[in-house]
C-alpha cells in the first residue's frame, strides 16, 4: 500500500507540474496584458516602462522560473488587474464555488441513485423508461442550455427564484441542478448497473427462494455490494463538479471561481488565472488520488498489481 501511495503521489506531482507549464505559456499567448492596463492615448514609453515594472519585459524562461520560485515560497503574487493578493482574490471565492459543488452532489446523489435503483428493479417497465428519459436528457443537455431554459421556467415565467447571484439559498437551487444533472446521470446508470448485476446473483436467488420480497433483497443485501463502484467513482465526480462550474456560474452569475477564471482571462489576469486553474487541477488529482487508493482499499488484486 505504501509503493501504491508513493507511486501515486508521484504522478499527481508530475501531473500538476505539467498542468502549471501548460498554463503558464498559454496565457502567455493570449496577449500582453499591459495593454489592458496603461490608459488610453498612452505613449510606447510609457508602455514600455509599465512591462518592465510588471516584470514581462523578460525572457519567458525567466518568469517562468520567478514564477516556480515564488511558488515554492508559497507566494502567489498580486492580481495585475485588482491590485491585491492572489490568494486573497481567489480564497474569498472558493466558499462559493464549494457551495455550488456540495449542492450538486447532494442533486446527484439524490436523484441519480434512487432512479439507477428504480429502473434496475423495474426493469423493462413503465417506469424505468420514464426514469430513462430524464437521465438521457441529463446526460445530453449542454450545462449552458439546462441552465437558461432554468432560469426561463422557473425564474422568469414562474418567479420562484432568483435567476442569478448568491443572496440567498434559494439561489443556489437552479446553479445545483443544473451542475448536478450530468452528474446525476452518472450515478443512475452506475447504480442500474451495480444493482442489476447484483440480482443476478446466486445469494440474492436463495433469499428470494426463502421468501424475502425484492425490495428486501435490496434493502438487506444488494445495496451494500452494489455500493462500491458508485463510492469509487464519486471522488472523481467531485473533480468533475468543480471543473464544469465554470459554465455555470457564467450563466447565473455564481461569485465562485469559475466566473473568476472567466472574468480574469478576459482581462488577462494571469497571476489569477493561474491560481483557479492550480486549486480545481489539485482538487482534481487529489480526488483521482483517492479514488485510486479506494479501489485498492476495496480490491486487493489492485495492491497486488501496484
């Protein structure tokens, strides 16, 4: 287990590393930001001497190793655009955008694992079609498009809830549904598909021969064994959930991370943008990390494979 966790501890680092460089030059190609900051009508000098205050007037082999160096120390700089710490800026989103994930999580988790249940008991019925219906327009709807005919239905036509911000819990509502949906659909089809297998099972045949019912099956024995597919792969959902927050955030308005990365791209905030992507790309790992060590947890083969 040790080899295991050493081994992947390393990959995360390679991986984060090289998430960092492909950011850094990236950002580097969309633009001198300094542009974006003189006032208008200022001269090649003046523009000149604000690069070189900034530090971009050098090699970008030399900021890029600033950059690593200032890392090292825990320093992430000062925001181009608003003038303060990075870290600052981007702590006092992160509560929001965890919000947002918990939420969608909880939307998943509520309605993709009773339905995978559902449709694994009712099999070719009625309602497991119907229940497939709404994970297929779960899994198919683009998260942009779910969340506007959202805030059209329900905010506008209806007036039950605020169409954007984070003034309340109720605003929070149609951003977790509709980041949960994709995810929902995820659970409902493990879920079907961990249930099923486990009905098809030689120990659930002798309980239903002695009399139990098939949702006592289910409750007693299936749920346990069908449970740990869906555990596993609920740490890289996590990952999902965050990454795909940039979206919906726009649409609502959501003062998290991801409308942070949108606003500081387009003002070329790079500082900035490089601390959201460092943050969602290490939860991301870090959940991938987890979901390793639980499969090995749960399956000695895997210990024995590492």
């Amino acid at each position: 287990m040790i080899r295991l966790l050493a081994g992947r501890l390393l990959q995360a680092a390679v991986a984060s590393f090289g998430v960092l460089t492909i950011v850094f030059f990236v950002m580097r190609l969309s633009g001198d930001p300094t542009l974006l900051l003189v006032p208008e009508g200022a001269s090649a000098e003046q523009v000149a001497q604000l690069r070189a205050a900034l530090g971009f007037d050098r090699p970008l082999v030399v900021q890029y190793a600033a950059y690593l160096g200032d890392l090292l120390r825990l320093d992430l700089g000062e925001s181009l655009v608003q003038r303060a710490p990075v870290a600052g800026i981007v702590g006092e989103r992160i509560p929001y955008t965890l919000a947002l994930a918990g939420g969608a999580l909880l939307v998943a988790l509520g309605i993709g694992i009773p339905a995978g249940i559902l449709m694994a008991v009712h099999r070719g019925g009625v309602l497991e079609r119907a229940l497939a219906a709404l994970v297929l327009a779960g899994q198919s709807l683009p998260t942009f498009w779910s969340g506007i005919l959202l805030i059209l239905f329900f905010g506008v036509y209806l007036g039950w809830l605020p169409t954007s911000g984070a003034d309340s819990l109720a605003s929070l509502i149609m951003p977790a549904i509709a980041l949960g949906a994709l995810t929902m659909s995820t659970f409902a089809r493990m879920a079907r598909i961990s249930v099923l297998d486990e009905l098809s099972r030689d120990y659930v045949t002798a309980a239903r021969a002695r009399g139990l019912s098939v949702w006592a099956a289910v409750s007693r024995h299936v749920l346990r064994n069908a449970a740990i597919p869906v555990v596993t792969i609920a740490a890289l959902e996590i990952g999902n959930l965050l990454a795909g927050a940039v979206i919906v955030e726009t649409v609502f308005a959501w003062p998290g991370i991801g409308q942070l990365a949108i606003q500081s791209i387009q003002a070329r905030d790079f500082l900035v943008v490089q601390t959201v992507v460092l943050f969602v790309s290490s939860v991301y790992i870090a959940m991938n990390l987890l979901a390793d060590l639980a499969y090995a947890a749960i399956d000695p083969r895997i210990r024995g494979r590492s």
